[in-house]
C-alpha cells in the first residue's frame, strides 16, 4: 500500500449576533414558528430593496480582524445567480469579486505543538432558509421554512494546509474559541449558527501537485467532521490503491450510516454568474471606522492562555481551561485583580465554581457569586484562618445565602483553631483512648497517624488547622 499525504482546508459558516436580518428588519432568532420572521424583503418580492445592517457588517470586519486579515477598505456585493428552492430571489448576495477580508492566519497547537492555518478569505453573505423535506411513508413533498433567509452570514475559507485529522479537530476548536472571544456568532453547531465544510484529498508522500478534493456537507457536529474526514482517508486511499481515481465532487455525511455518499459533481464559479448586485452601494471603510472596528477586538485564547502560563505561572493545563472560554477567564483574571492568589484562584474557579455552574445550567456570567466574593473567602483560606473543608463549607453558604465569607466565618464561629495549647489536650486524649494505634505506630506504623488526624478533627468538628495538628501528634508520639 503507497503513502499518502492527507491534505484538508475549509470552508466554515457562521451566522452573526444580530437583532436583525442582513437587508431587512426581520428578527434574527433561532427557532420560531415556521415563516414567521419574514417581510417581502427576505422573501425576495420584487421591486423591494435591501439595506445593509451596519452591525453585521462591523461584526463581520471584527471578525476578519480578529482571524488575522487585511481588510479591503472598498467593499461591494455582489449576486450568486442559482436555483434556490430556499432563497426565492434565486440569487445569493455575497461578495465575490471582493472579499471584505484576506490573507489572515489562525495558530493553534496540537500536541503541544504551534501550527497554523491561512485564513484566504472572509466575505459577508445572506444565509438561505431551510427545506423541510416530509417524513411520512409516500409523502411526495417538501416544505420551506424561511425564517433564516437573510439572516447574516460570515463566510470563512481556508488554505489546504492542514495535513491530520487531529490538526483539523484543533483548528475547527481554535476558530470556534476565537469567533466566540470576539462576540461575534453564538457558535452553536446544534441550531447550524457554525457550519463546518471541509475538502480533503490525498497525494503520494513528497508529491508536489495536489490530489483530487472532496467537499464534504452536512455536518451537524465537529465528532461528525472526524468522522467524515477518516472515512474519506480510507476510502480515497482504498481507491488509489486499487488504481482508481477520486472523482471531484461534493459528498454528503450520512450519520447514521458512518459514510459519505455522492451528492453532485463540483459547481464551477461560472456555473453561478455572478454580478455586482445594482440594489446595494458600495461600502467605503475609513480610518476612524476601521480602528474602531480593530479596538474592539479582544486579546485571543492562546495569546490569552500563553499570558496566563508567563506571567501568573499557572500550568499549561489550566491556562487552556482557564482561557478556553472568555467568560471564564475574565472571571478568573477578576479573583486575581481583587487579591487571590492564582493557583488558589484557579483551582477554585476551574472545580467548584465550573462545577456549580454545570450543576445549574448556567452560564458563569449568571454565577451568583462574583470575583470579589469568592476572592474574599479564598483571603480567608490562604491566611490560615480556615482549612479548605471549612472553606467549602462557607462556598456553600455564601451561594445559598448571599452573604459574604467574612459574615459567615465570623457568626459561624467557622474559624480552625490553630493554637496548639487548645489542641493539645484534645490530641492527648485522643491517644489515650487509642493505645493500640500509639503501640503501632512506634512499631514503625507510621501510616496510623492519619486516622489520628482525622480523629482529631472530628474532635474539633474539622476546625482544627492540620498543619497544626500533624506535628502536634508527631511530637507527641514521640515523647
Ligand atoms: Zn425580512
């Protein structure tokens, strides 16, 4: 069997959060009854005229900023002549001749590794509504829902660098974290606001020339992208083997099948005419407006999460969950600026405040306790005046009550007790009553004393400091 070099670009779709449609007024919402959030504009009547959404199109130049690229500062759009049972006007505006933004770049890692992704191009576009195709046995008949027809649309193109299904995994995670830090899509796959569409092809290892590619589509997920693109590898393989070659051609996923199966051989641009559409002027990019566009946009996850490594020294680990999400490291970065320490900070926001979250079903930005309360209670934790059983304790308190940590510590008499002439008596009695653990442990049994110390901080209803507690009971062992 020959060696093949596995070749992968994209081409990804997301939908822009707007209030508003991409010409008209119509809501831009996921999920409303079937053709409810249409007007004659999105429906394509005729003599009607579209008007560009000036928030979509600054979040589009946000976009485009924040995935690396120049922005042509002369942008128009133009018409994607087709047939489309879900666009009545049976053309798409688009932008073709020019491209609101080019030449970006996306890094990301994999295995600890940098690699990156040119980004050839991002345009804005209109997203088409969606056939609802009749289920029932000898149904003969289709349905269309054109609530999404209009809605703003980011079309992002990739270069044919990425070589591993693993590579592409991290980009389509990276690109998703980045169009998410940016504000500029909900990225969520499930209701297809991120649509992935990736090519694949493969070519004899250190060939130079390209392979044939296949388009895959209809991948409701990134697992199925994996999917989809293993698949392909050994299909195309299995081809070239056998002396066959790959036709070009769009391929469907199909899920429940765990294959891809032929739709229609690849449309050339010709095969759209496209013209510059005569309803929409042109749009003029100034300075002012360009840099206001570029101020907004934020630092990124990995520079982001590389920040977080060098400058609080945090691990890897937990700067990638950390920065993984904005919501969370803005949080975290809060608990710092209000006085915690960044391991303590990080491993209280990454456990029991995600975790607390999870449990509810919200967002952190819902959280009821925010940076400064939790950093109250973690002063109180690293100035030894609570172990960290107690702190959770008062965690708990502080959620359910919505007092602060102070309060609690204090009217619940919560802090430990780390003087050790107030211990010593309750240790010694705690040997007294043990005398078989005392003989074992100067046998050399050294383990025991960990069931000592917990005995004792049960003595003290676990607010014994047991820092405290450990020499204590060392020493007295060994008198
Ligand atoms: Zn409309």
């Amino acid at each position: 069997m020959a060696s093949y070099e596995t070749v992968i670009g994209f081409e990804a779709h997301c939908e822009l959060l707007t209030e508003s449609k991409l010409w008209c007024g119509c809501p831009n919402r996921f999920g409303g009854e079937p053709n409810t959030q249409t007007c004659p504009i999105c429906l394509g009547m005729p003599g009607v005229l579209p008007v560009l959404n000036r928030k979509a199109f600054e979040l589009a130049m946000r976009a485009a900023l924040a995935l690396g690229c120049r922005i042509n500062r002369d942008s128009f759009f133009d018409r994607k002549q087709y047939y489309y049972p879900d666009l009545p006007k049976n053309y798409q505006i688009s932008q073709n001749y020019r491209n609101l933004g080019e030449e970006g770049r996306v890094t990301f890692e994999v295995d600890g590794k940098e690699r990156s992704v040119g980004i050839w191009n991002v345009h804005l576009e209109e997203d088409a509504g969606k056939g609802m195709h009749a289920e029932a046995a000898g149904a003969d008949y289709s349905l269309v829902d054109l609530n999404r027809a209009g809605v703003p649309l980011l079309e992002i193109v990739t270069g044919p660098d990425l070589r591993t299904v693993a590579e592409a995994e991290s980009f389509m995670d990276t690109l998703r974290q980045i169009l998410l830090y940016a504000g500029v899509s909900d990225c969520k796959m499930q209701e297809g606001s991120l649509r992935f569409e990736p090519s694949i092809s493969l070519r004899p290892a250190g060939q130079e020339g390209w392979g044939t590619r296949v388009e895959i589509k209809n991948l409701n997920s990134m697992k199925a992208v994996s999917s989809a693109l293993e698949y392909e590898i050994e299909r195309q393989s299995e081809l070239l083997d056998s002396g066959g070659s790959v036709a070009q051609e769009t391929r469907l996923w199909d899920e429940a099948r765990g294959e891809t199966q032929a739709m229609r051989t690849k449309e050339e641009a010709h095969d759209y005419r496209y013209m510059p559409d005569p309803d929409l002027i042109p749009v003029q990019i100034s300075d002012d407006w360009l840099e206001k566009v570029r101020t907004s946009v934020p630092e990124l996850p990995l520079e982001r999460r590389r920040r977080l490594v060098r400058d609080l020294g945090l691990s890897d680990y937990d700067a990638g969950v950390l920065a993984g999400e904005r919501e969370t490291a803005d949080y975290f970065e809060a608990c710092i600026a209000a006085g915690a320490s960044a391991k303590t900070a990080a491993n209280w926001v990454m456990n029991d405040v995600l975790r607390e979250c999870r449990q509810r079903s919200i967002p952190l930005t819902d959280f009821a306790l925010s940076p400064d309360a939790l950093a109250g209670l973690l002063a109180i934790l690293e100035a030894g005046r609570i172990n960290v059983p107690t702190a959770r304790e008062v965690f708990v308190k502080m959620l359910e009550s919505g007092r602060d940590a102070e309060t609690i510590v204090r009217e619940e008499g919560a802090e430990q007790v780390g003087d050790e002439s107030a211990l010593e008596p309750i240790a010694q009695s705690v040997l007294e009553a043990n005398p078989r653990m005392v003989e074992d442990y100067r046998k050399g049994k050294k383990k025991v004393i960990g069931a000592i110390i917990g005995m004792v901080m049960r003595e003290t209803k676990g607010k014994a400091n047991p820092q405290v507690v450990r020499p204590l009971i060392e020493r007295l062992l060994n008198e």
